[in-house]
C-alpha cells in the first residue's frame, strides 16, 4: 500500500495517541504515505483529511485523550453514507485505514471493508469489553485512576463512618469495577455479569457494622441492574447508616496513560502497519497471553469475553465483614 489513514473513533481512551504515533511513524518508515481522519467516520464523511508527517505526532505519547478528536457518528450506521466514506477514501487514494476505537468502530471498519478499504482494528476503549484480546487500550490507566479515587474517598467514608457506593464506567463489562474494586479493597463490588440483590448487599454491610467496621465502599459498574442512588437511600433505611453515591464519569477516561498502556498501543498499532504494508485482508489486532495477535476482524467481533468469575469470588472472601 502507498497511502494509509488512521483515525480515532468513539470515547476516548489513555493511550489513543501512542497509537497514532506508532501508526504515523511505521507508516511513513515503510515508505507510505499516512493521513489522519479527524474526528473518526463523522471527520470521513466530512472529509477532514490530513496528511501526517514525522513530527505532527512529536511529544503526544505521554498525553491523553486524542490529538486526531474523536465522535459518535449516527450517519455511519446508514448504507449510503458509508459508501460515501469509502468513495472520500478512494479520492485520497487510501487504501487502508488503522482503526483505533471498541466495538462500534470496529463494526463501522467492517462495513468499509465491505466495500474495498482494508482495516485494521486496534483496540481502543478504556471498558476491556472486547473479547478477542486480554486488554484494551486505556483499560489499564482507568483502573489506576479509578484505584486513585476510591484511596482518597476511604479517607473521607471512614471519618464521616459512613457508606460509599462509587459507580464507575461499564455498560456490559464489568472489568473496571472488578479490577479497582480488589485493588482498592472494596468490601463490594457488583458488575453486570453477576446478579446480587438488595438483601445481599444489606446484609454484607451489616455483616461489616456488627463487627465495628466504622464505613463501608461498595464499587458499582453503571451496567448493573440497579440504580446507585435508590441503593444510597436503601443502604441508610437497613444499616441505619449514612450513605452517598459518588460518580466519577469522564474523570475516568483521562489522564496520562500508563507504561502499560502505551507498549499495547504501541505495539498493537506497529503490528497493525505492518499488515497493511503486507496487504493482509482486515483483522483485528490485539493482546493474548502477553503477545500481539491479529484475527480476522468480523471473525474477532463474534468473540464473546470471559467474565473473571475467580477473581470476583476472590473480592467476595476478601470484603466479608469479620
């Protein structure tokens, strides 16, 4: 290929422009030609194109959020304007687009691959709700940040001995919760692949207060069937004890991205040129037992995650009140 496009779609994640930089650099180091589509398939369809030098990716790696910006785009998800954004392509010349965004920009690079454009997926979405690799690109950073706030809001639930339930990002996965939950030592943590009822959590706080444990942190991924401020006003009707809801939002998606962070962006998107340079068809690229793998992209859409169902028995053992 000659010339190639990156482009950043959907919520931004720590360690997006560590993979345009890669994706920029290996480009241009294999003798292409790299533009960057700004503002993902909403900037396509625009056609906000621009051709990428060595230096427009210089002193980003460190930064978070994206210097290509990135936004939803409902008219991609109709036929005729998706055939407008492969015919903009075709008019730059473009043959092959480095996608770097979750599930919803990697089905957008399905429909483009349907209609002549090669893509390459690279994993970006702070959720690790992808299921065909082990980590996503700004998952790890999240976590940190999300682990940051709950060492902070201990401080202040333990001096008011009170009840705190944080809810935190994750519609359908609830990695983030798992994750900041046992590292932060929450006494509960309730995701979407587990159901808990009401008593349940009643109990296990009470459990906590009968053995003078003066607060509690329950961490909620929003995907939970429950809401956290109707649980906030149970909590204190059954405990008998003081209780807020404290909600992060897009302080989560933040931030300067870890070490961690930055090699899979990194690497993934260097792998990613790679298979463009060599013509592969469009595969999604990704992390697997700490190595980089490529798998066809709508063979890699199928794949179903697996919950860590040990390590949220782990964080049960760990959060009884005794």
């Amino acid at each position: 290929m000659k010339k190639i496009g990156v482009l950043t779609s959907g919520g931004d994640a720590p360690g997006m422009n560590a993979a345009v930089r890669a994706a920029v650099r290996c480009g241009i180091d294999k003798g292409m030609e790299v533009y960057g589509i700004k503002r993902g398939y909403e900037g396509l369809l625009d056609g906000e194109i621009t051709k990428m030098e060595w230096h427009s990716v210089g002193d980003i790696l460190q930064r978070g959020g994206t210097i290509l910006r990135t936004a939803r785009s409902p008219r991609f998800h109709e036929d005729n304007w998706i055939d407008h954004g492969a015919r903009i392509l075709g008019a730059f010349g473009i043959e092959g687009v480095v996608v770097i965004g979750g599930d919803g920009s990697f089905r957008g690079g399905v429909e483009l691959a349907k209609r002549g454009i090669t893509v390459m997926g690279v994993p970006g979405t702070i959720d690790n709700d992808l299921g065909y690799t082990d980590y996503t690109i700004g998952f790890d950073t999240a976590v940190n940040t999300i682990l940051g706030l709950i060492t902070n809001i201990r401080d202040t639930s333990s001096s008011h001995e009170r009840s705190t339930i944080i809810e935190v990002m994750g519609r359908h996965c609830g990695d983030l919760a798992l994750h900041s939950g046992i590292s932060g030592g929450a006494d509960v943590i309730l995701v979407p692949e587990v159901e808990c009822d009401i008593n349940e959590i009643c109990r296990r706080v009470l459990e906590g207060q009968a053995t003078g444990k003066g607060h509690s942190l329950i961490v909620m991924a929003e995907g939970f069937d429950m809401d956290s401020s109707e649980l906030a006003k149970t909590l204190e009707e059954m405990t008998g004890r003081e209780a807020r809801t404290v909600v992060p939002g897009y302080i989560q998606r933040g931030g300067s991205p870890t070490e961690k962070d930055r090699l899979i962006a990194t690497t993934t998107a260097a792998k990613a040129v790679d298979l463009l340079y060599d013509d592969e068809d469009s595969k999604a690229i990704g992390v697997f037992n700490g190595k980089v793998v490529a798998l066809d992209l709508q063979e890699a859409l199928e794949v179903k995650g697996e919950f860590n169902r040990d390590l949220y028995e782990l964080s049960n053992v760990l959060g009884k009140g005794r």
